[in-house]
C-alpha cells in the first residue's frame, strides 16, 4: 500500500524539482544565449567569494531579490483576487506536467513502475485543461490591479491564449487520429515503429504540417516574443504592471514553464517523446539486422535522457526564435492565429481524415 502511495508522490515530485530548476536556469541560458546571438558576454557579474561560475549564480541573485523586495499591493485592488492571480497562473501550467511521460516503464522486483505521475487515459484532454485554466490568472491579474493599462493587457492576453488554445487543440486532432489514442504513452509507444523500414515512426513525419501549426500556435500561447503582446514589455503596460516582489517571479516563471511544458509536448507528441530510434526493451534493433542487448535500468535511463534532450532541444529552438523575430502588431497576432493558422490546421484534419479512410 505504501509502495502504491509513495511512487507517484516520488514522480511527481520529481517532474517538480526538473521543471522548477529548469524554469529558473532557463533565465542565464536565455541571457547568455541572446548575448552570443548580439556578440555581447551576457550575465557574468553575481559571484560568491568571488567566484562567477560563468553567471550561474544570477538566477540565484533573482530569486533573493524578488523574495526580499516589498510586496506592493494598490490600495484601491482587490487584495485577495490580486494575490490569487500569480498562484494560479503558476499552479496550472505545473499540474499539467503530471500527465506527460518523461520514460518508459520500469520493473523493480516484479513492480512495473510507469515513468509519469499520472497515468491517465485521456491525458492530452487533461492538459489542455490545466492550460486552458491558466487564463484565470492572467485575467484576475488585470483586473483586480485597478490599473487601465493592467486590465488592457488581461484582455489582450485573454483574447490571444483563448484563440490560439482553439489552433492549438485543431493542429493536434491529426495526430490522435493517426494514432487512436488520447493517452500520451500510448501515444509514445506507438511512435516506437519504423515508416519504411528504417524511418521512426515520429509525428512529426505523418503530420509535418499539424506540427508547423502546433509550434506556432503554442508559441503564441506562452506569450513571448514575437507573440508578447499582452506583456508589452517595451511599453511596460502588461497584465502583472502592479505586481512586485515573489508576486511578478511567479508569472515570470510561469512563462518560461509554459514554454518547457510547450516542448514536452512537442516532444511527445511529433519526436517519439522518450523515444530512441531502433531502441526497444531488449536492446537495439538496426534496419540492418545488427542487435545489441541493454539491460532494464540502461534502457530506462536511456529513454528518460531522449526525452529530456530533446525538450532541451525544443528550450533552445524557442529561444533562437525569441531573439530572432521582431514583435508581432496586434492586429497581425490576430489575423496570423484567425485567418492563417486556423484554416491550415481545419484542412490539415480533413486531409488526414480522408487519407485513413482511403487507406
């Protein structure tokens, strides 16, 4: 009864400890790596005892900073929706990681452990949930700050996640249809096979174009440029404006674990998610007929540090593309998710739809 109990606190808290550290790396690596992009050094000055460690330390230095800085609420908002806004923006997108499988399963001593803290069968209609839910945060936060400019950019932010959660949710139907499953390891097992003979079996091959709209849409739903419209940084008219402290952390945060939990999902759904090409549970298993056994753990850790390269992978590409574009007007967000993206991922469905039923 305990082992029941235990193993998906011990994976939940896991996935936790990755994504919350991740979340709070990503800061210097989005700082160093937009400096290599503008030939400058980038976060270089936090040190303890002197020592700089590369800027590593900056994250650290943030975190003190926001923690011991004055909680600042305006006297004419509502203190407990201005409060509640940060803690749900923040708690959903991290829920949401519980649905996503991270490894194959593995057996200890006749147990089969299944490498993702809830195991659910319609987990994909879970996270788009979670997600869906997230805009409470955003909105609360505009409107309980009793500031025009923070209630413009809650409605801006609301309008944009709301259109592009319709986009996003369309992109993926090819890929459930393709597959037949809303349960993500199923959904990953299945990308286990060989196109051809030698080609893995990936989404992103049967579904190149519901991918292209996917990576898009979801780009749009983290809000970060060149989709940044409702935070308006260079304008400083954002939905968190009146938020200080641990408060405005918390939404900086939640940003960068959507934009990891928007890779994961990438990653499940289009790479093989945990997925190693030729990799099964005995061993490796080449087109040419070569064979090589790897034992239970190996094989389990070897799917575990797939996945998580490629998600780091997915980190970096977004990145690249964050310090690349320019911003988008929002009457461009708007027409790019409405009179672009939508139609393409409605034509991609019915093309798929025909092709299964014609085959």
């Amino acid at each position: 009864m305990i082992w029941e109990i235990g193993i998906p606190f011990a994976l939940s808290g896991a996935i936790l400890f990755f994504v919350l550290n991740l979340g709070g790396l990503h800061t210097w690596i989005e700082r160093k790596q937009s400096a290599i992009m503008q030939d400058r050094i980038g976060a270089n000055r936090a040190s303890i005892l002197g020592v700089r460690l590369f800027g590593l330390f900056h994250p650290l230095a943030d975190a003190i900073k926001m923690f011991v800085k004055e909680d600042f609420i305006p006297p004419q908002a509502d203190k407990l929706l201005h409060t509640l806004a940060p803690f749900l923006s923040v708690f959903f997108s991290l829920v949401a990681f519980a649905a996503i499988p991270y490894g194959d399963r593995l057996v200890i001593g006749g147990r089969v452990i299944e490498l993702q803290a809830a195991n659910l069968n319609v987990a994909l209609l879970y996270i788009f949930a979670m997600l869906s839910l997230g805009v409470y945060g955003v909105i609360l936060a505009g409107f309980s700050s009793h500031n025009n400019y923070a209630l413009l950019g809650g409605i801006r932010a609301a309008a944009q996640m709301v259109s592009y959660e319709i986009t996003l949710g369309i992109a993926i139907i090819g890929t459930v249809m393709i597959y037949g499953t809303l349960d993500l390891q199923q959904m990953v097992r299945a990308q286990g096979g060989l196109l051809f003979g030698f080609l893995p079996a990936w989404g992103v091959f049967l579904q190149p174009v519901g991918f292209l709209v996917f990576t898009a849409a979801a780009l749009a739903e983290t809000k970060r440029v060149p989709f940044d419209l409702p935070e308006g940084e260079s304008e400083i008219i954002g939905y968190f404006v009146e938020y200080s402290g641990m408060k405005f952390g918390m939404f900086f945060m939640t940003d960068f674990i959507e934009t990891i939990m928007v890779a994961a999902l990438a990653t499940t759904l289009f790479f093989g998610g945990w997925q190693v090409p030729y990799l099964t549970p005995d061993g490796f298993q080449f087109p040419w007929g070569a064979f090589v056994p790897v034992a239970a753990i190996p094989y389990a850790l070897l799917t575990v540090a797939s996945f998580t390269v490629k998600v780091l992978a997915f980190c970096w590409l977004f990145m690249v593309i964050r310090w690349t574009l320019p911003r988008f007007r929002y009457d461009q967000l708007m027409r790019l998710g409405w009179r672009i993206l939508f139609p393409i991922s409605v034509a991609n469905v019915l093309i798929t739809g025909a092709v299964l039923a014609w085959r």
